[in-house]
C-alpha cells in the first residue's frame, strides 16, 4: 500500500531506496561514488543521507534541519547534462510513485524538477527556453 501521508520514516525509506537505485544505474552512479564511495552503510553516505533526510523533510513538510544550500555540492563534481538530470529524474520518479500515492509523490516530483531545472540553469546548460510547468 502506498503512504498516504509524509512522516520522518518514510522520507528515511524513500532517500534510501533512491540512492541504492542510484547507485545501480550506469549513467549517475560514477557521480556518487567518485564523492561518497561506493558503500551505502559507511563513509560518506550516513551523512549524506541524513542531509537528504533534512532536505526533503525541509523541502515536504517545512521542517527545519537542512540549513545549506543544494547547489555548490553539484558546481565540481564532473560533466552534468540535461539527460543526466533526465536520468535522475527518471529514478527519482519511479520511486516516489511507487512508494507513496499521486498527490505525494506528485509534490515530491514537482519539487525535484524545479531545483533540477535551477541547477541546470546555474550550471548554464539549460537551453530549455520552454517553461516546463
Ligand atoms: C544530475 C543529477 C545529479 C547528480 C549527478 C547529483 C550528484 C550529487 C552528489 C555527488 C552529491 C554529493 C556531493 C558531496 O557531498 O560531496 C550531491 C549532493 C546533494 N544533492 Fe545532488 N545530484 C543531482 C541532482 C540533484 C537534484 C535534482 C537535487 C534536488 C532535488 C539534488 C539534491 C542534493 C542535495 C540536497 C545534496 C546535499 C547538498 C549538501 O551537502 O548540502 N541533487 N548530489
């Protein structure tokens, strides 16, 4: 049964099945584990999963926690196009709507886009000039 409400665990379950997704798809693992490595139960990904779990709780329910600001972390990190945020993006929704029910996963989609789309304005390889809304 999908959820049908947000609460702090089922944000912790979606960024974790997420990221293992992540870490199998051949486009956007190298991203990761060139920064975090390539075991999600140690090094870098606790922390950044507790990141994660902040930001999105942040980004659905306005819980403060995550006090930074998403896009640094993406200015070095290699070559990003518009298929890889594509890709991501691909993932990301897979995961939402499986876990949770439309107008949540909706909310959890429309946010993931609009921070893709900044990102990839600020990276400067956003030639979209359609306004994707
Ligand atoms: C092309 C797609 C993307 C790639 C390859 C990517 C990759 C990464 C990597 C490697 C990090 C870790 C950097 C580090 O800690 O050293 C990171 C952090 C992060 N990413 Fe992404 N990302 C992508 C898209 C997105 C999108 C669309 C969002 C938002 C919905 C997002 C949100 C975040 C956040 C919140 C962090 C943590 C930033 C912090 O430490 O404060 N990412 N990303």
């Amino acid at each position: 049964m999908p959820y049908e409400k947000i609460d702090v665990d089922n944000i912790r379950e979606m960024v974790r099945k997420f990221y293992a997704e992540i870490l199998k798809d051949e486009t956007l693992s190298p991203f990761f584990v060139k920064a975090l490595g390539d075991d999600l139960e140690n090094g870098k990904w606790p922390e950044h999963f507790h990141t994660l779990d902040n930001f999105w709780g942040l980004m659905m329910s306005g819980h403060k926690g995550y006090m930074g600001d998403p896009f640094p972390a993406h200015a070095f990190i290699g070559p990003l196009y518009r298929e890889t945020f594509e890709q991501w993006l691909k993932l990301f929704h897979a995961v939402v709507y499986e876990m949770f029910v439309p107008t949540i996963a909706d909310k959890f989609y429309k946010k993931a886009n609009i921070l893709a789309e900044q990102f990839m304005d600020n990276l400067g390889i956003n030639d979209d000039d359609e306004d994707d809304d």
